[in-house]
C-alpha cells in the first residue's frame, strides 16, 4: 500500500465549503383560498413560489460563500413549475441545481 503524504497548505487548499439548500415551490400565501366543501387549499386559486424561508437559507448560503469561498447548491424536487423556483435560486447567487422530477414522488 502506499501512501501519498500531503503538505499542510495541500490539504487547506483542497478544503471547499459547500452549501446545500433544500428548497420547495408553495402555493403564494398571500392569495391562496381554502375550498369551503373540501376544508383544502385550492391550489389553483394561487401561483406557486420559492417558500420564502428557503430564499432566506439561500440568501444567507450565498453571503457565506461571499466571505469564505466554496459553492452553493440548490436540492429541490417536484412537477415541472418547480424549475421557477431554482432559476430564482440562481438569481440569488446560488451555483448549482439538483432537480428531481420522478412522478413517484411530486405528488407530495
């Protein structure tokens, strides 16, 4: 077996911050009704946008790699809409996007 021995500045030069946001698409609100027969959201009644909380993780995600270096990704899954959702991570300063659009899991 051999063993590669690396120098001190190698192995910090090497050390990356990476910051994963996991993000979800909401119905607004700020808008949305309530079917009075079903006691349910009428989805429909609203247009659906980045849940605010995870704008701020991602907000703040970014200011940290501002003032340490690294990356930031975006984690969301859902029907395609979704894709609204991480283009707007990206207008946050968000680097990188993981999207996962399986028909088994986007009726949650």
């Amino acid at each position: 077996m051999v063993i590669r021995q690396l120098s001190y500045n190698h192995f910090v030069n090497s050390l990356m911050l990476h910051i994963v946001a996991c993000i979800k698409q909401v119905p607004d609100t700020k808008i949305i009704k309530m079917n009075p027969k079903t006691n349910t959201m009428d989805r429909a009644s609203a247009p659906a946008i980045l849940n605010p909380y995870d704008a701020h993780a991602v907000e703040e995600a970014v200011r940290l790699k501002k003032k340490y270096g690294g990356i930031v990704s975006v984690l969301t899954m859902g029907p395609p809409p979704a894709v609204k959702a991480i283009k707007k991570c990206i207008e946050l300063g968000a680097d990188e996007r993981v999207y996962d659009f399986r028909p088994s899991i986007c009726r949650s």
